[in-house]
C-alpha cells in the first residue's frame, strides 16, 4: 500500500460556487486532481482528505461530492475541515459514505500496518478571544480521544490535522506538543492558501515529518507520504 494526501478539494456542494475566483489558477481544479489522483493512485494504496472537502451546507448536498471523490481508485479518509458545514452526525455521514471511504470522529482507523487518527483542529488563540479558545479545548480533548484509540490499536501512527498544528514561525502549540507524545512518524494538515502557504512548514521536526497538503499549495495534485526510515 502506498499513502497519498491532499486537502481543501472545495468541491461545489451543488452550488455555483466557481473556484477560479480564487484565481486563475484554480480554473479546473478537481480535473486537475483527477487526473494526477488517476494517474499515481491504485485501488491498493490510501489516500488521505484532511478537510474542507465540500461547500455544501447539508450532506445530502455534499453527496454528489463525496460520489465523485469516492469514485477515484484507492481507499480514503476523510477528515473535517472548518468549511464541511454539511459534516453533522458522524453515524449518519458513515452510512451514506460510498465503499472504500471513511471518516474519522473521535476515533482512529487501522489500515494494514497503518493506523490514522486526528481531528480538525482550530486556530491558537491570540489575545484572549475566549470563543477561539473554547473551540480549541474542545479539538484538544477530540484529538487526544482519536490518539488514545490509536494508541490502543497499535501499528505506526499517521496524524491528520486540518489546520496547521504548528504556530506560523513553526513553533510548538497544545496540538503538536500533545500529538508529538504518540509517536507518529506523519502529520499530514491542509487549510493554508494563497499567500499563507508560505507560512506552511514542511519538513521534519523532532522527528516527526509534517507535509501541508493543501491542493492548491501542491498544484492540484496527490502527494504522496513516502516511507520513514525505519519501515513505513
């Protein structure tokens, strides 16, 4: 099985809800995405979706998009972004998914010798923006749920994230501090766009290898998460 990550597909949830707004490189985007997600990706490998998949705001509007992502070859696994308003009952949203997709909630999922755990993730708080950091608290004590599973399953451990687990000058938060205690050898995050992307750090950091996946910051195309050192 070879792994694979790409972020922030914003498919149109049934909207007219053009992309290239965005610019002109956006113009075509998820053909673009198809076609290198066809082109390196088998029905073996696994293919990571760390948020903002859809703009839909219901899911039965987001299923048209989760159709089409579920179509392309290999197994995936979706996160939640700050954009999938539609995601609601978890329960719900793993009955509609099509064969081969999972989502992860408060859990983690093993896959092989791989096991995959995260949660969304906030931005820090600065300043004392009381409403930022409850919603933060709450994606710590999720995140820490979904590492505990992991953690229980066993296997080498790759971490999604939505929004980046670093501080802009690549410092450590509460989430990289607390992911850095189970050991993964991956965190894969997307979220970052247009001029954030250079804030983006990509590389390896205490021996943990971080890869921003944001479409838009890897050309519309699948990246994939190669093997570490020591195994996977």
């Amino acid at each position: 099985m070879r792994l694979f990550a790409i972020a922030d597909l914003h498919l149109p949830g049934g909207k007219n809800k053009p992309m290239d707004v965005f610019g002109r490189h956006w113009e075509g985007h998820f053909e673009k995405i198809c076609n290198s997600w066809r082109k390196n990706v088998s029905q073996e490998d696994t293919v990571l979706l760390p948020g903002d998949l859809s703009w839909a705001m219901q899911m039965d509007e987001a299923l048209e998009d989760l159709k089409s992502i579920g179509a392309l070859p290999g197994r995936k696994i979706l996160l939640r972004g700050n954009h999938d308003y539609w995601w609601g009952s978890i329960g719900r949203l793993r009955a509609l998914l099509p064969e081969g997709m999972y989502a992860l909630q408060n859990d983690a999922l093993q896959l092989g010798d791989l096991t995959f755990a995260g949660s969304r993730g906030w931005t820090h708080p600065e300043g004392g923006n009381e409403e930022d950091r409850k919603i933060y608290d709450r994606e710590l004590i999720r995140l820490k749920m979904s590492l505990d599973r992991a953690k229980a399953l066993g296997g080498r451990l790759v971490v999604m994230t939505h929004y980046p687990p670093l501080d802009e000058k690549h410092h450590d938060t509460p989430v990289s501090l607390l992911i850095r205690q189970y050991g993964p050898t991956d965190v894969v995050y997307g979220h970052l766009h247009g001029a954030s992307l250079r804030s983006a750090f990509n590389g390896e950091k205490d021996g943990i290898r971080y890869h921003c996946v944001s479409c838009d910051g890897l050309g519309f195309a699948v990246k994939e998460i190669p093997p570490s050192s020591d195994g996977f």
